[in-house]
C-alpha cells in the first residue's frame, strides 16, 4: 500500500485501517521500529482515553482499578506497539460498546448520535481483523433486551448506518475486484489445515478446544479473575434485590462475552470457533476490565462498604499487584529474547553481503530482512527469501551466491526446528556447507549443489 499496490487476492489486504495507518507512518517517518508502533501505541492510547470517558464522573478508583485489571491481562501490553491488527480491533469495540453504555445508562445521551459512534467504530473493527464478528453475540443479546424493553431508537439508527456502511464498502470492494464478495472469496482460497481448524479435523480436537482448551485459553490471557468477579457478582446483585437489578448488566456481559469467546464462529460456511490465541479474543478486554470494576462497585454498595477506607485501598493495592505480576514476568522476559542484538545482526548482514545473494531462511528471516531493508532490498541485489521457495539446482552455472540465513530468534518465532530445515535444503538436492561469510548472531551457510 505504501508504493500504491495492493493484492486483493490476499485476505489480509483486507485489513486496510492497520495497513494504511502503518503506510501512512512509513510516509511521514520512514520505515523504522519506531514508526512501525506508532499506529499501535494510537490506538493503545485510544483505548486509555475511552476508559477516561466512562469513569470521569465517577470515583478516581474506579479508573484506577479499570486501567489495573486492563493490563494486569498481560498481552494488551505486549500488543500496545505491536504492527499486528487485533490492537486496533480491540480500540473500536470498545468504542462501539463504550458508546452503547453511555445510551444505556445516561438518559440525556442523544441515541442517534451514539448509534452513528457506535456503528462507525464497528466497522472500522471490521476493516481492521475479522473477529469483530465475536461481539455478534453480545450485540445480539442487546438488541433483543432492548426491543423487549420497547428501546428502539438507538438500534434503528445503528441498523440504518451499519447498513449504509456495509453497502458503501462492498460496493467499493466490487468496483476495485470485480466481485462484491471478494474479501469472503480471499479468505476461503487461502484456507489450509492447521492447528485451528476444527471444521476438519477430528471431532476430539473440537471438543477439546471448548472445553480444557477454553480454560487454558481464558487462563494464559489473564481473564480467569473477571469470570470470578462475574460469578460471584451476579450471585451478589440477586442477593441484593431488585435495587440492584441494573448492576447485573456488568456480570452478565462478562459471561456473555466469555461464552462468545468459546462457542461463536469465526467462519461464515462451518462451525470453527477461534483459535487458542489470546490475541484474537484481545478484542474483550477493556470491556471486562470496565465490567468486573463496575461489579467490583456493585459489590461495594450491596454490603455497604465503603471506597474511601484503609482497609478496602490496602486490599485494592494488594489485588492490583498480583493483577499486574503476570505482565510484569512477561516484560522481563521480552528483554531476554535478545532483539537489539538481532537487529544489530541483521544491520551487519546487510552491509557486508557481497551483491547480488539470495538468502532462504524461515518465514521470520525472510520477513526481518526485507524489513530492515526498507522493502527495497531486491533493488539493491539482495534477496530474502522462504526456504520454501528454494529452487532445485540450476543445470548451468549462476553468478548469485545462495545462503542459509538460520538464527534461533528467527527460527524459534517460525517454529521451524534445524532437523526441517536440513530436509527442505537436501529436498532440493543442495547441501548446506561451511561459509566464510560471517556474522556474529547469526548462522549462514553456503548452499551447494550435490
């Protein structure tokens, strides 16, 4: 996109907020780290000033322990600068839930007018990754509550505007590809079997994942505490009377986005809940940080406790410190994987290559070199490239060197062992053999024809 090319054949293309705000600061910044976080950290910043707006006219505490249980879920920080799309699903969700809140609960909130935030947020979230679709349910449990209750307003003007959206969008898809349906066309040529695709594997792996695979899954993305404060205040609002019916709200949605996150389906043609991955369901975290704090209120008020005692501020300092530790393992373990000193590497690699070399490694390598070369490496002579694409041995002579470009940090981010490395070279009837080009960090080999 930043050289005014784009592949519609390619389901990621269709990811246009992350990839144009990433090409746009490319623009402006060139390409660089820092560049490279600044469309995450605008978003990660989005997300800071929602949880503002909703607790502002309330007790400071309440943001306090919101902004606490949003990053004691340790990988919102490890997203927060991240050049991945699910930091920016998650900043529009909540915005969109955010602005249905305020409908909820504020009777002097114009409705349209959070209807149209409301719709728009969604949809910049379906520009960006397609799990968007996970809020289905919750939505959907909304709308029914709502038109029982005879609200209607709101979901009019979101249903219109939605509408609107969707029929701009696809008519601009149909106009650049020739098919209306192409982003949907994309995503189903380029499936394969993998990890998650339990449409087609066995029947015990979907059983599985929605079951001991949930657990692990809510557990490594920090969201075990909120299922407990959803839990045991639900019980507590009921105990508490029809006083406290409203308070039910928050608990409710927690278990409601907790049962989306195991049973809704990501894909449109079979049933195929989302992967083990915790930055797919990244999208639920600020709205259970706002709904547990919110619960955590209920609570309060049930029983009569109150907010401003040393009691309940040591508890809460106690609590934020186990909330945060997980995050804090994980940052201190981030610094050990050594990025400075592949990048460092890299830089080295780069300048010392003699031109013109290809470079097969995995996935990772070839995605590293190409990017500290500013994507503009096959004009300078040196090419990265996927082991996969390794050509058998020319029958002629060839003046381009060929190296395997092998590093752990790479290698281990692909999940790529040196035992499947050694096969794919020697599939392709090549020998991998001792170098004289070295770079310290990383492992090259020349590659010669049996």
């Amino acid at each position: 996109m930043l050289h005014g090319r784009v592949n519609f054949a390619n389901q990621y293309s269709y990811r246009i907020v992350p990839i144009g705000l990433t090409a746009l600061s490319y623009a402006a910044f060139g390409i660089s780290d820092w560049s490279s976080a600044l469309p995450a950290w605008l978003a990660s910043v989005l997300i800071i000033y929602i949880f503002y707006r909703l607790f502002r006219d309330v007790h400071f505490w309440m943001l306090v322990l919101a902004l606490v249980a949003y990053f004691g879920m340790p990988w919102n920080l490890f997203y927060s600068d991240k050049l991945m799309p699910d930091i920016f699903v998650s900043a529009f969700c909540f915005g969109g839930w955010a602005a249905y809140v305020r409908y909820r609960t504020d009777s002097r909130a114009g409705p349209r007018v959070l209807a149209v935030v409301a719709a728009v947020c969604l949809f910049l979230a379906f520009n960006s990754k397609g799990t968007v679709i996970l809020l289905v349910p919750l939505f959907a449990a909304y709308l029914v509550n709502d038109l029982l209750r005879g609200r209607w307003r709101f979901w009019l003007t979101f249903t219109a505007v939605c509408a609107g959206l969707l029929t701009i969008y696809l008519g601009t898809v149909h106009l650049l590809t020739g098919s209306t349906f192409a982003r949907f066309s994309a995503i189903a040529g380029t499936h394969y079997l993998n990890p998650c695709s339990y449409d087609i594997l066995p029947r015990a792996e979907l059983v599985n994942r929605l079951t001991y695979g949930f657990y692990e899954l809510i557990r490594s993305a920090g969201m075990l505490p909120h299922l407990a404060v959803a839990v045991i205040g639900l019980g507590v609002v009921a105990y508490g009377g029809k006083a406290y019916h409203g308070a039910a709200f928050y608990p409710v949605t927690t278990l409601l986005s907790l049962a989306s996150i195991n049973f809704m389906t990501i894909s449109l043609t079979s049933y195929n809940p989302v992967c083990l991955d915790p930055r797919h369901i990244l999208l639920f975290s600020p709205i259970l940080s706002v709904c547990s704090v919110l619960t955590l209120a209920a609570i309060l008020r049930v029983f009569g406790w109150r907010a401003d005692t040393w009691r309940f501020r040591l508890t809460a300092v106690v609590a934020s410190g186990l909330l945060l530790y997980p995050t804090y393992q994980q940052v201190r373990y981030g610094t050990t994987l050594g990025y400075g000193t592949i990048k460092a590497a890299y830089a080295e690699l780069i300048e010392v290559t003699p031109r013109p070399v290809v470079l097969y490694g995995s996935e990772v390598s070839k995605n590293l070199g190409r990017y500290y070369m500013g994507f503009a490496g096959e004009g300078k002579g040196i090419y990265f490239r996927n082991l996969n694409t390794l050509a058998d041995c020319p029958s002629g002579p060839s003046d381009t060197t060929r190296y395997l470009l092998q590093s752990w940090y790479a290698d281990w981010h692909a999940g790529l062992s040196r035992a499947a490395i050694t096969k794919s070279v020697a599939a392709h009837g090549t020998t991998a053999s001792v170098s004289e080009l070295k770079v310290s960090g990383l492992e090259l080999s020349g590659l010669e024809c049996n």
